[in-house]
C-alpha cells in the first residue's frame, strides 16, 4: 500500500472513531426520536461528505413508514405519519434486510431482532461512495439502532409514567376543589416558558411533572380552609403555606419524580426571598420553581380564587410586570410576556377574557 493511500485510510479510521463518539453523544444527549433522527442524519451527511440523508422507521406491516426524516442542503423535515414505501431501492432494502450501493446512492438497514427501517445517502461532494463508505455507513447504523430502541424503549416508560401521573392529579383534583385547580393550558403555558428559557429536554419533562403535582400538598389541608371564601385568618394562612413541603413529602419516595421535588418545594418562594417556605432568593430558587411561580400567580389572578375575585387579563399582565424583580426573576418575566404571545396560546387568553 503506498503512503497516500495508507494516509487516506488513517484519516477515515479517526473519522469513524470520531463519528461513533459523536452518536454515542447524541443517544446519551437527546431524549425524543425526531430530534435524534434529525441529528443523526445531519452527522450522516458530514461523516460521509454528502448532500442528502434519509433516514426511515417502519410500522410493524413493513409496508409504511412510522418516521421519516430528511436533511439535504436544499431542506430538513421528519414526517410522523405513515407513509407507503413505493420506491425500488427501498423496498429492496426491506425485502433483503441488507446493504446496497453504487457510486452515488448507498442504503444500509436498521437491524435490531427485526428490521426497524433504513438508511440512504447520496450525492457525494467528492468522488464516489466505496466500499469504506459503506462499512462506515454500516457501523454508523449499528449505532443507530441502538439510540432509536433505546428512545423507543424510554418513551414507552414515559408514557407509563405520564398515565400514572395523570391518574393521581384526577384522584388529587377529586379531593381540591374545582376553584383552586388550574386549567388544562397550565401545563403547556410553563412549558412554553421553560422553552423560551432554552431549557433542555430533561429539564422540560421534570417541570411538566412538577406543574401537574405541585399543589398535592393542599390534599392535606381542611376542606373548610381550601373553601374558605372570606379573609384567612394568619393560622390558616400558616396551613396553606405548608403545601409545598406535605407535597414534597408525599411524593418524594417516587424516583421518577425526584428532580421535579425542587420545584414543587421552592415554586412559593419570591425573587426578593421573602416568600416561603425557606425564603429563598434570586439564583438560589431553582429555575423550574421561578417559572413556574409566574405562571401560577397569573391563573390565580385571571381564575380568582373562592377568597378572591378573578383580575382582568390586562390587570395580571400589569401586576406580573409590576412584580418583576421582587416577586418573580425579571428573566422568566420576559420569557413568560414572548410566550403568551405565541399563536397557541390565542384562544387560551381569549377563554380567559369572556
């Protein structure tokens, strides 16, 4: 073997090391299937030098597409629908559970116990696909099957434990009555938050946990307090200031439940740490428990509560900008005003003015 070739072969063999690392990363790093097929096709593309990668799950029937996700440098989409499989080289693919390649077009399929789908590649910038091309491909698609049975496997659990979540706010929702329940937009109104915040996926998924249990603790307050509809007495007051704490109590023996315990714990404390229950401030009260404690105030004002009477949109928008520094962290403040500025957030806020 000459030098420059011997140099090449060097130079491919760091490539693949590299490029393993770099899907060992992104199975470790993203927690859904869109975003994993959309990463690894774009690394697909820059490990082999091409300008198109497809990348397709089948349904059971092998027949239609479960997931499809393309990125070329003309576009980039993932369709979640099923879709017939009606092109040849495709169907070869599924038909031969095996590799194919020519000098432009390569396609590789996703093996676990069975076939899950494939991989193309085309358009090569430089030269033609060979056959190190198509080992690396190969290598690549082992790797990537582990990431999508994987996700697969975690979203199936998630699902399991959103169900059980669900179950237990309803049983919760039967004991609390109606006026100090939240509306089915609450959830997505402090998701929508976190994310113009740039929270990660991990981060996202502990605040919808704890936005749907955060008020478990009121489970153990007195009905005639929760239903009081005249001034609390400071004794009262006291009692219902313990809800965060009975809440974190009661499901801190939930594993799945652990990183979001912070936040309902600490979602009452204020910005200028004069809330409670550990009167904590600014940085020292988790990010979740910051976000939120803005959209929890914002339905109490616009939904009122049995011993207040509900605030006009305009007047809790006002208030949430007035306490911007003291009760609430400036920063979620601004994420909270882009976020019910979004189109699906419209009718939410047009429900909340009639």
């Amino acid at each position: 073997m000459n030098t420059k070739n011997s140099s090449t072969h060097t130079r491919r063999y760091k490539v693949l090391l590299s490029s393993i690392h770099s899907v060992y990363r992104l199975i470790n790093s993203t927690f859904n299937i869109r975003d994993l097929l959309l990463r690894l096709a774009k690394l697909i593309c820059q490990v082999l030098d091409t300008d198109y990668c497809m990348i397709v799950l089948l349904d059971p029937s092998k027949k239609f597409s479960s997931f499809k996700c393309v990125v070329s440098t003309r576009r980039r989409f993932l369709i979640d629908k099923k879709l017939r499989v009606t092109k040849g080289l495709e169907r070869r693919i599924i038909k031969t559970s095996s590799s194919c390649r020519n000098d432009q077009v390569m396609g590789v399929p996703l093996i676990a116990d069975d076939l899950l789908g494939f991989i193309i590649v085309r358009d090569k910038k430089r030269g033609v696909f060979d056959i190190t091309d198509q080992k690396i491909l190969m290598i690549l698609a082992e790797q990537s099957v582990m990431g999508v049975r994987n996700l697969e496997l975690y979203e199936e659990q998630q699902k399991i434990v959103l169900g059980s979540i669900k179950s237990l706010v309803t049983l919760l929702d039967s004991r609390i009555p109606t006026e100090y329940t939240h509306s089915p937009a609450f959830s997505r109104l402090v998701t929508a938050i976190a994310q113009q915040m740039q929270l990660n996926e991990k981060e996202l998924q502990s605040l919808q946990y704890a936005s749907m249990l955060h008020d478990t603790g009121k489970v153990d307050i007195p009905l005639e307090i929760l239903t009081k509809t005249k001034k609390l007495t400071p004794q009262e007051i006291n009692i219902i200031k313990c809800h965060p704490v009975k809440g974190a109590q009661i499901l801190r023996n939930m594993e799945v439940l652990r990183p979001a315990i912070p936040i309902i714990m600490h979602h009452h404390e204020r910005y200028d740490g004069t809330g409670y229950p550990s009167k904590l401030k600014k940085g020292q009260i988790p990010l979740g428990a910051r976000i939120m404690s803005v959209a929890d105030a914002f339905e109490a004002m616009v939904y009122g509560r049995p011993y207040r009477e509900r605030m006009h949109i305009n007047s809790a928008i006002k208030e949430i900008r007035r306490k911007s520094g003291s009760q609430f962290d400036p920063k979620v403040v601004e994420a909270f005003f882009r976020a019910i500025k979004l189109n699906k957030f419209r009718k939410y806020l047009q429900s909340i003015q009639r």
